[in-house]
C-alpha cells in the first residue's frame, strides 16, 4: 500500500503562512485603521486553518500554538496591547512563520 507523506496527504501551508506574514509585516507601517481589522479577521482564519491541519496531523503543539494565534487576533473580543506591543507581536509571529517555512523546505529538498 502507498503511504503519502504528511506533506502530501495535507497538503503544504507554506503560501498560507508566507501571506500572513507578509500582511503583519505590513502593520509595522501606518496603514488605515481597516486594513488592521482586515489582517486581524484574516490572521484568525489563516491560523484556525494551521490549527486544524496540525491537529490533522497530531502535531499537538502546533495545534495549541496556532489556535492561541487564532484567539489573540480575533476581532470580535479584542485584546488590547497597544500599538508597540502589537508591533513586537507581529514581527514575533511573522518571524515564527517565516521560520516554519523555512524548516518545512529543509524537509521537503
């Protein structure tokens, strides 16, 4: 019987997590007020999504960390940190995408 490796049978979230954090890069800079909202909806969705694929998976870490991620940038209950704290946390989480693509295509060569 064929076994398809994880990254196969799941399918790989490089694109998704390389968009997210290309969008909370971009809070760094003044952007209209939507736009944040808009990164703060989509953030939510993009790490529902890991969430669930690392549950999938039975990457229980992952599972908690991505839906915490969720949690925190939902935009119907807002977590109030402040713009600069806001700023360390998107250049945080950016940084842990980029480093999770980055460890995938190590695997995958």
């Amino acid at each position: 019987m064929y076994d398809m490796s994880k990254t196969q049978k799941f399918g790989t979230m490089r694109p998704l997590k390389i968009i997210i954090a290309v969008a909370l890069l971009l809070c760094l800079f003044p952007l209209p007020y939507g736009y944040y909202e808009l990164v703060r909806l989509g953030g939510m969705v993009c790490f529902a999504v890991l969430a669930y694929r690392s549950y999938q998976q039975k990457q229980e870490e992952w599972t908690v960390a991505y839906a915490a991620l969720a949690l925190l940038f939902q935009p119907f209950f807002k977590i109030v940190l402040g713009r600069g704290v806001w700023n360390v946390v998107d250049v945080a989480v950016a940084g842990l995408l980029l480093w999770t693509v980055w460890k995938e295509k190590g695997k995958t060569e």
